[in-house]
C-alpha cells in the first residue's frame, strides 16, 4: 500500500518534471522555420487533380491521434499511375522549397513496389493505393468513425495480382471528394 | 485505461533523479528504495534474436513466429527492426501457414528504447507484424498498442492500419 503510494507521487513529479521539456522542445522546433508545412492540404488536391487521381478523399483524423491531422486517400489506375502520384507530390515539395539552402523533403515508402505508396509530409498523409489494395485494405472503414468493420478473408497475394483495371477509359471517374 | 497503460510503458530516464534528491531528502529515500526493487525485481531484457518467440499482431493467421534472422543489427533486432522468422502457430483458414517463412517488422519489444524527451518507452511483451517483401502489411488490420516511433523508422503503413498509437 505504501509502495503504491509512492509509485503515484513519482508519477505525478515524472509528468510534472516532464512539462517543460515538452514546451521547449515545441518552441525550439517552431525557431527552427518549421511554420511552412512541406504540403499543405489544398496543394496537395490541386496535384491530384492534376495528376487525375481517382477518389480522393481526405480524412480528418480524430482528436486522439497526435501523429496526423489529415488523411488523404488517392486511387491511382496502375501501378506506373500509383508511381506517377507520389513523384509529382514529390515534384511540387521541390517546386514550392526552391531557392533554399537546404531542402526538406517528404519521406516516402513503397515506392519500388507501387501498390500503395505513402508520402509522409508532415501533419498531411497521403495514400496512393492501387484499386485492388485499396480494395483489401479498407482504410475508409478503419479510419472513418462509425462504420461497421466486417473483415474480409481475402488474400494478399490474390489480391494484388494484375487484372485488368475497373475504370478502363482516359476519362476520370466520379469523385467523392 | 489508456493512461494507466501510458503511464506503465514510458519511464523517466536516470537524470531524472538527481533533480528530485535534491529538492526533497525524505521523497529520496522513498525514490531510492523504488529504485533498488525495479533493479532487483525486474529482468534485464535483450534483443530480438535466433529462436525468440513474438506474438503476431495482424489478422494474418499467424499466432506465434520464431526469429531465425535480425536483418539490421549484429545483436539482434529491437523496436521497429525488420526481421525474418517462420510461423509456429497459425489459425487455420489463414493467409500464412505454419511452417512459412516470412518478413515481420517489430511492433512491441520488450528492449526499452529511447525517446527524444529521455523518457523510455518498453512494452510487455515481443509482438510482430507480418510483411512481404516489399514492406507490404499482409493482414490487414493490426491489433494492440503500436509506438509512433515507427514513423521514423517508415513503417507509416503499419501506422496507418493500427487502431491504438501509443
């Protein structure tokens, strides 16, 4: 009982003492130049306009979830399409930190594969999926409140095989967005 | 619940404690004896390596994988590594079968690992999410608490399908 005790007042002086160097840490990042996002969000849907990008959707993500504030969804046709999404976001963060001295980029991974690609910039994720990864991962389902999550037995390998692609023609699909 | 676990999985790094001693002797001595039990009680945790046993956090249909290789470190693989491992247990029906011998990256580690605030953060137990090749989760949901340091380790997929962040 008295070690409980104790442990609580450690606690309570741990968080405590950790305060402050949370808000140093978040003033000295804010001195660093950081107020420019690498993308901000309507950027990055005039890109997926220009790129046609099929069913954007942007997410926001709830409150509790410190590492994002926005979650963006593209569908690209192919998988050179899913490639062409994220260098062309890559492009405009290169366009839009011309001229300084040092550039700070946005991480992206999946690239040699091209099924789904993400690029990280910041507070904004955007997700370039495939039609049939988009399809097997649900990402609408897991990050939108309020709605059913029925899982699916489905394959990867499957799943992810090359068929021929649902939105055949050069014209761009409906958005949903 | 969410805030007992935080509290239970970050430590407060050794520093810590020279600011505590001398701002209060009787919240010392108190500090000093928590300290000795933690030394004394608690196991001192190693890395990921040959033969050690994780728990699968995906819907998979693996349950238990054994390391066979740690593709990072000399010593063994730790928070956010990537390692090879072959199922041991799996759920019938499922998308691997025992015996497979596929990729993982380390979710949960019982190894502390070090924030950038000094604190630690460690978990209870040794947990592994499956991927192919290319770094592609096969399930897809991942179960449990997953620390947000994998964003720098660019696992943000892993990230995106998890439903607790810690």
């Amino acid at each position: 009982m008295l070690g409980v005790i104790g442990a609580g007042t450690w606690l309570r002086y741990s968080k405590a003492l950790l305060q402050p160097w949370k808000v140093g840490f978040s003033s000295l990042s804010a001195v660093d130049g950081r107020k420019h996002h690498l993308l901000d969000l309507q950027e990055i849907e005039t890109v997926l306009t220009d790129v046609k990008a099929d069913n954007v959707k942007v997410i926001p993500v709830p409150k509790h979830c410190d590492w994002a504030d926005f979650m963006v969804l593209a569908t690209g046709r192919s998988t050179w399409h899913v490639k062409n999404i994220a260098q062309a976001l890559i492009y405009k963060a290169k366009q839009k930190q011309r001229g300084v001295e040092r550039m700070m980029l946005p991480s992206v991974e999946g690239q040699a594969g091209g099924k789904w690609i993400v690029i990280d910039s910041g507070k904004v994720i955007v997700h370039a999926l495939d039609e049939k990864a988009r399809a097997y991962y649900n990402l609408e389902g897991l990050w939108t409140p309020g709605t059913i999550q029925n899982e699916r037995e489905e394959d990867l390998q499957k799943a992810l095989v090359k068929v021929r692609r649902k939105n055949n023609s050069k014209k761009p699909a409906q958005k949903n967005a | 619940m969410a805030a007992i676990f935080a509290s239970r999985c970050s430590r407060v790094g050794r520093s810590l404690f020279g600011g505590l001693s001398n701002s209060s002797p009787g919240l010392f001595t108190t500090l000093h004896e928590m300290t000795c039990k933690n030394m004394f009680s608690q196991q001192q945790r190693t890395f990921i390596q040959m033969r050690t046993v994780l728990k699968v956090v995906d819907n998979s249909g693996a349950k238990k994988v054994m390391c066979i290789q740690a593709l990072k470190g000399k010593k063994g693989a730790r928070l956010g590594d990537t390692i090879i491992a072959s199922v041991k247990e799996a759920h019938p029906n499922g998308k691997v079968k025992k015996g497979k011998v596929v990729y993982g990256v380390v979710v949960r580690a019982a190894m502390q690992k070090g924030r950038c605030d000094g604190s630690e953060v460690k978990f209870d137990d040794n947990a592994v999410v499956l991927v192919d090749k290319q770094g592609q989760p096969i399930g897809t949901r991942v179960f449990g608490p997953v620390p947000h340091e994998l964003r720098q380790k660019k696992h943000v997929k892993i990230l995106t399908l998890a439903g607790h962040i810690a």
